[in-house]
C-alpha cells in the first residue's frame, strides 16, 4: 500500500496505524501485568485491527 506522506497532513491511514500501536502497548503492558488473559489480548487485538482497518502485528 502507497500513502502519500504529506508532514502538514498525515493521512488517516498513518494515523489510524499509530493509534493501533499505542493501543497495542497498553495491551501488551495489561498481558505483562496480568491484568487480562491471552485469550482476551488475542481478541482485542483482532478487534482493534478491525476497528483501524489495519493488519495485525502480532500474526
């Protein structure tokens, strides 16, 4: 995928990448912490990457 790269303007497609990440590190930080299970990061994640329309970085 080719996405324009304008400083002034980051497309959504940046943006919606950047958003999954950060999500993803609360998520791996609450999987460390054993806040919640594998089973619930695994789901969450999918979701997440639904939600943003991003891939997974965990495949």
């Amino acid at each position: 995928m080719r996405v324009p790269y304008f400083p002034e303007a980051p497309s959504l497609a940046v943006i919606n990448e950047i958003k999954y990440y950060m999500v993803l590190s609360v998520l791996k930080k609450m999987l460390a912490d054993g806040v919640i299970t594998s089973e619930n990061y695994k789901g969450s994640t999918v979701a997440i990457a639904e939600k943003y329309r991003v891939s997974r970085y965990d495949i």
